[in-house]
C-alpha cells in the first residue's frame, strides 16, 4: 500500500513539474507579446501544500486511483484556457500585421500600375500623331491663309477661289465666308442700324449648292425665291476677267446702301454672291479694294482633296468625286473622315 502511495505521489510530482514549466513558458510569451504581464486566475495556481495535504490523507485504493484523475481533469481544463487567450492575442497582432502589410502592397501596386499605365498611353499619343496628318498637305488644304503686305489672304480650294483682305479683319468659315472689321463683342447679329454702325462692315460670300447655265438663270430663280415686288436693275461689271452682275439693296427704309455682286465660276459653274453691309457708300473704297482682290484658281493649280476630312453627321457633308465617306459607327447621323476611293480593277 505505501509502495503504491509513493508511486501515486511521484507520478503527481512529474505532472505539477510539467505544468510549472508550461506556466513559465507561458507567462513569458505573453510578457513579450504585452507590456504589463496579466495574471493568471487563481484557480490555474496549485499550491504544493494542498497537494501534499491531498496525498498524506489515508484514503483507499479506488480513492488513490481517482486523485491523477481529477488533477489531470483539472490540468485539461486550465491548458486550454492559457493556450485560446495566447492564441487570440497571436491572432489579433497577425492580423494587424496583415492587414498593414496589405494596404502597403496594394499602395505600392497602385503606384507601379500608374505609373506603368500612364507610359502606354503616352505612347499611344505618339503614335497616334501621324493619323492626325492625314489632313492634306498645305499645297492641297481646303483652306489657307497667307500673310503679305499687312493683308490675309483666304484659299477655298474646294470652291476654287481665293480673296484677300485686312490683317485685323476676322473671318468666319461657312457658306456663307463671312468677313468684318468689329469684335465679336460689338456683333449685333446682323441688326446693324445703318445711322449708328456705318463703320463696321461685313462682307459675306455665298456659293451655291448646284451650278447654274448662267447668271441670269441664277438671278431669275433667286428673284423668284425673294418674291421681289419691283424689278433689280444690275450692272455689269468685270472680277477677275469674268463677267459679274451688281446692284444695290436696302438695308432699311431710307439706306438703299447694301452691295450685291454676282460672279459665276468658269470651272464649277456655280454662282458666287457677294453682299456688303450696312454702308457701301460709306465704306465703298475699301469694299472696293477687297472685291478686287478675288480670282479663281487656275486649273493647273492643285485640286482640293478630302482626304481626312469630316464628312457625314447631321449636315450629311459630302466627299468629293473620288472620295468616299468612312463611317465611324453604324447609326443614323453617324460621321466619319473622307478617304480615297479604291480604283476597281
């Protein structure tokens, strides 16, 4: 019976020596892991005494079989506990660590795609520069402007004319071209009050959507169009060695002071028409000079070309013969740019 005791209390003493090297090993772990050391529930504690207390009372052999038992029941249940808490912490500091190691390699990423993504698209520029000068060569542009003598000279080399006028006019592309010496600050819409705006003048050259057998076959359409209730009376007259119509009209009760000019083109056959507001009789030398300037271009001149220009859209602009009309989309008002057309062998 005592060699059974003996045996009972030094199994016991290899478990609490056990538990105590755990505990130690524990309390350090979470000493590094936490500036001030928690401490442990009492009831994780186990005194020698109460152990020797335990092992000294007499009991019977089926009590000395169950005392490991509840004493291992007991190191079961505190293990754990010491192990979720540790563990939890653990838990909770990878995570954070986690986390910000995350968020830095998602900033760094963030920043390297940048950066690599801004490079092609600068690329991309480049290369896309070369498709912008498909626009025709200056040579063979729709429109030019050229400098001399303090004047602007404006090429339509679509419709095949050309005039000049002074460096500090503005000019506004259309048809019709319009011409004017004031700001558009000072722009009244066209209302000008023959009495109070005789120094500004507008000049605006019209052509016409079709040609035409003559000027007067032109002029009688038009007449019918005006619904005029009097007769013009023009006057012949020469621009550039061809033969033009002109007449006066009026702008307002008392100001019969408008220029019309009429001028057909030997190449196209169209018909140009020139009107001059609001006082020609004021400003009748410098209209003058600037009608003077206007010629057709030579046959032997370069052609116009589309090549890479607008076409399509709402207005359903047209190429010219040999040009057709790229569509860049499939819908109704789609636009698109003028390209050559491919000679069918």
């Amino acid at each position: 019976m005592e060699e059974k005791q003996i045996y009972t209390y030094s199994r016991w003493k290899k478990l609490e020596d056990k538990f105590n090297l755990v505990k130690q090993e524990v309390q350090k772990t979470i000493q590094d892991f936490k500036a001030k050391p928690r401490k442990l529930k009492p009831s994780l504690t186990t005194t020698p005494i109460e152990t020797s207390e335990i092992i000294q009372t007499p009991i019977t052999e089926k009590a000395s079989l169950e005392k490991p038992k509840l004493k291992k029941a007991s190191l079961k249940k505190s293990k754990p506990k010491i192990s979720r808490r540790l563990s939890l912490e653990f838990d909770e500091k990878i995570l954070t660590y986690t986390l910000l190691f995350a968020i830095i390699v998602i900033i760094g990423l963030g920043i390297f795609l940048g950066k690599k993504g801004y490079q092609p698209s600068k690329k991309l520029s480049d290369k896309s520069l070369p498709t912008k000068t498909l626009s025709p060569t200056p040579t063979t542009n729709l429109y030019s402007d050229e400098i001399s003598g303090g004047w602007k000279t404006y090429t339509d080399n679509l419709e095949r004319y050309s005039y000049s006028y002074p460096l500090n006019w503005k000019l506004s592309r259309g048809n019709p071209n319009q011409i004017y010496n004031y700001s558009s600050e000072e722009s009244s819409n066209g209302d000008f009050n023959p009495a109070l705006d005789e120094d500004k003048i507008k000049i605006e050259i019209y052509t016409s959507s079709k040609p035409y057998s003559s000027l007067e076959e032109f002029l009688s359409e038009q007449e019918k169009l005006w619904e005029f209730e009097f007769e013009r009376e023009y006057e012949e007259t020469f621009i550039n060695n061809q033969r033009a119509l002109k007449t006066r009209a009026s702008f307002s009760v008392g100001f019969n002071t408008v220029l019309l000019v009429f001028l057909q083109n030997p190449s196209t056959k169209k018909v140009h028409s020139f009107s001059a507001m609001p006082r020609y009789d004021v400003n009748k030398e410098i209209i003058d000079q600037i009608l003077s300037t206007f010629r057709f271009l030579d046959e032997n001149e370069p052609n116009a070309t589309n090549e890479g220009q607008f076409c399509g859209g709402i207005a359903g602009i047209e190429c010219l013969p040999g040009y057709i009309c790229k569509l860049e989309g499939n819908y109704p008002d789609a636009g698109g740019y003028c390209v050559k057309e491919e000679v069918k062998k």
